[in-house]
C-alpha cells in the first residue's frame, strides 16, 4: 500500500501548499505587463496581441499551435545590453542550454556574446552555425570522451573541468591530439542560492563540481574520511593534478550558485571563497590564474510580482565584489565571465496555446484546458514555476474568472499556469499566450504521449520565419523502427 495515498476529494488533485497562494486579480485583464512580455507585445486596434509587428491570430494560422513566437529584436537587444553592461574586459557567455538553435548561435555571434554548451549536440549547433571555436566553453558534469574529443579538435575556448577523472580524460585526449587544451576547474563553494532545490548548484550535496572546502565528506566510526579527500578541499588538489599536466592551460576557476536568483548576494560569499582559492594557487603554486567565472542563474520576471536586476546593475555589482576581494586578498583583478541564459531569451518569447475546454467546479475554480501541456512546458510540473497567462486574440471586458490552465496529458500535473485570471467569456478556440518561455522551454520539450513538439518562429519587423520547424508524426515513426 502507498504511503503517499489518501481519499479522494474536491480538491485530492490540488497541488496548493495549504490555504492556497491566490493572487489579486489585475484590474485590468487587457493589459501586457512590460516586465514580462517581448519588448515589442502590443494590443492591436481590435483587441488582439501583436509581437514583433504580427498579429498572434494571424501567426497561430499560419503556423498552428502551440507554438513559440521569439521576438527577435528582444533577444537581440537582451544580447546587447549584457554585453555593454560588462565591456570589453570580461566575457558573457549564453548559456545554450536555455535555448540553443542555429538561428541564436548566428544572432549570438553578430551580437558579440560568447556561448557555453553542455553536450556534445549543443556544440554541434554551434559549430554548424560558424560561433568561432574560441569563444564556446564546454560543460558538463559526465563529458564523454567522444564529447571531449569533438571539443578538442574544434579548438574550443574553454572546458571546464568537473572531476578528478575528468582532468585525466581531457589530458589524455589534448596529448593524444597534440593540443594544449585551456580549461577551468568547477567548484562548489558551498552557497546555496534561494531557488528551487533542484536547480541549487553550489552546496556541496550535489552532482556538480569539486568541493572547495577540505574533508567536506562525513567521517566513519573509525574517524576517517568515507571517501577521499586532500588537503584544501577537492578544488585545491585538482589545481595540483592539472597543474602537472603539460596538455592542460589552467586559466581560470568557475562557479555557480543555482538560478532563477534575484539577490547579487550569493555571488559575494561565492567570489570571496573563489578568490580564497586563487589567492592559496598563488601562495602554493606562484601562479595567478587570469579568469573567474561566476556562471549565471540570474532570474527572470516571470509574473508581475518578480522584479529581477538590470545587466547594468549586476555587472557593477558583481565589478566591486570581485575587485573588493581581490584587493584584500593582494591579487590582480582577474578578467570576469559570467553566463545569463535565461535572462537573454526567456523574456523574448512567448508560447500561444487554443483553448479546448473550458470547465467550472463550482466554489474552487475554472479550468481551462490548452492544445498543449507539460510536453512543450514541463517547468511547472518540475520547478512549480509560476507564469502569467493573457487571452491574446481578442480584448474582453468580462470580470476575471480564478482559473487554472492545463494541459492535455493523461496527467494530472500537467499544469501550465497554476493560478490565472482570465475572462469569464472565456470560450473554446480563444488563443491564449503565457510570456517568459523562451527558457527551458522549448528546449526541455518533449514527446510524451507522443505530442509533436512545437515550432520555433521568429518575428521581426513585421516578417515571421521558422527556425525550428514543428514536428510531424512523420518525424515519430522515422524513429520507431518497427
């Protein structure tokens, strides 16, 4: 029997804390929030949303939905202000993972941005669309040596080491290959930013990086350490190991403390710890390394209530951090990177969704039933993420109804905006759209239930173009070998 049952009532599929978390519903349903729309989201004279100088009503025809529409001059400019914020002196890296297409590697690299890959598929999407092999980093925490290798022979700028058996794959792969391979050492500097447990990356209880504080494993009956460790932590003995490596170049040390975070304050406790550790390498080594990196995580407005930092703000921010730390460590400032993923693309995309059903139980909610789901936004069932929700095909002057938008799936989970206020005319066929999902979205898509993952379009200037083309059950059975 599970633990975990219990009766079934009204509300046995809510997944509310208790009391609920319900927002005020807006005084005005028609009204697009500019903190988490596409900079260029406008009401059209009759009512309907337009993004990048195109009707939703007429994209949703043309393409069909679900779709994502990304607001190209919006990434753009996204790309532009990050780059001005930081300058010529430090680097900003686009972190692919967020969303990764040809299309974005070409806008990328006109923008001036670098771009960090996690796999040996995103370093693919960026050779192929010509990102110079020097300004791609690669991550991973289980790189393979054929992912390795692929990154080696492309002459990739930086890889960024995450274990001890790491350092000896990408030595011996760089020997093999005659190559002097620049790299970085991940480290958890045992900050844990205020997010979602499972996207908190730098307390040392997790899969990412090499401890930077020393005996960081719990001890034994008989006193010892349960597993190995050195003096100065994990961190410090990986400097030791690829120091000694002639087919390695240690240039700098990387950290990252979670994301979707608002506050800069967790990146002072993680830079003061990272310089600690660059200050020991030139105490033991004589070496100062020539780069930090204090990865990315920065949040997004995904609902009115959120009100992230400007890049301006964050880089003079994060500027006096480093160089505050490094002056009281005697050091010279080294040059910065850091890695927005999210906060370039998520806010220059939204996903347009038709209404099916639309379904009332009395005295809880309204449920509202869209032609897609956890397959092309699985962030909410996974993250409890909150989005905002708008009807986009038309204006309406109803009174707002407390709805809850659903997918789909044969889940009941399968939750895209939890609690919304939408019209009460709300009908079947009307086009909804949620902001703020050109994150995580598109790239963390799937084919549950076989659903058909949704297209990409990019909008501009009154012009629509696919980038990434919708799937076809076609595209299913070409896979299902029989």
């Amino acid at each position: 029997m599970s633990r975990s049952a219990h009766p079934a009532g009204p509300r046995h599929a809510d997944v509310l804390p208790e009391g609920g978390h319900y927002v005020a519903p807006p005084t005005d349903l028609n009204v697009l929030d500019a903190r988490v729309w596409p900079k260029t989201a406008t009401r059209t004279p009759t009512g309907s949303v337009a993004v990048g100088g195109l009707d939703v009503k007429d994209l949703a025809e043309e393409f069909g939905t679900p779709l994502y529409v990304l607001d190209e001059a919006d990434f753009r400019s996204r790309c532009r202000a990050w780059r001005d914020a930081f300058g010529e002196d430090a680097d900003v890296f686009y972190a692919g993972k967020a969303f990764l297409s040809r299309a974005v590697v070409r806008w990328l690299t006109e923008e001036g941005l670098n771009l960090d890959v996690c796999s040996g598929g995103e370093l693919s999407v960026a050779l192929a669309a010509g990102m110079p092999p020097e300004r791609i980093a690669l991550h991973g925490n289980n790189k393979s040596s054929a992912e390795i290798e692929q990154a080696v022979q492309a002459g990739v700028g930086r890889i960024v080491l995450d274990s001890f058996q790491e350092i000896a794959r990408v030595a011996h792969i760089a020997d093999r290959l005659g190559r002097r391979q620049p790299v970085q050492i991940r480290v958890t500097v045992g900050v844990e930013a205020h997010t979602h447990e499972f996207i908190a990356t730098a307390h040392e209880d997790q899969k990412f990086g090499l401890a930077l504080a020393g005996d960081t494993y719990p001890r034994s009956a008989g006193g010892n350490p349960t597993q190995p460790g050195a003096p100065g932590g994990q961190a410090a003995e990986a400097v030791r190991r690829v120091l000694k490596l002639d087919s390695l170049e240690l240039v700098g040390i990387h950290s990252h403390i979670g994301s979707q975070i608002f506050d800069t304050s967790g990146f002072e406790v993680a830079a003061h710890r990272v310089v600690g550790l660059l200050a020991d390498i030139r105490d033991e080594h004589g070496v100062e390394l020539p780069e930090i990196d204090l990865g990315g995580g920065l949040g997004i407005a995904y609902t009115p209530e959120d009100d992230p930092s400007e890049p301006h703000e964050i880089a003079v921010s994060l500027r006096k951090i480093v160089e505050r730390e490094c002056r009281g460590a005697g050091l010279s400032v080294p040059r910065l990177s850091v890695e927005p993923g999210r906060a370039v693309v998520g806010p220059s995309a939204c996903t347009v969704y038709e209404t099916g059903t639309v379904k009332e139980l009395p005295g809880l909610r309204t449920y509202v039933s869209v032609d897609g789901g956890m397959s092309d936004n699985v962030r909410t069932a996974l993250y409890d993420a909150e989005y905002s929700i708008s009807l986009v095909s038309r204006s309406s002057d109803a009174e707002p109804m407390l709805s809850r938008v659903v997918g789909k799936h044969c889940e009941s989970g399968d939750i895209v905006v939890r609690d919304a206020f939408l019209p009460a005319d709300l009908s079947p066929g009307d086009l909804l759209a949620v902001p703020a999902t050109g994150a995580y979205c598109r790239s963390m898509a799937s084919n549950y239930n076989h659903a058909l993952r949704p297209p990409v379009v990019a909008v501009r200037d009154g012009e629509a173009r696919v980038i990434v083309r919708r799937e076809t059950e076609e595209d299913l059975l070409r896979l299902d070998v029989g």
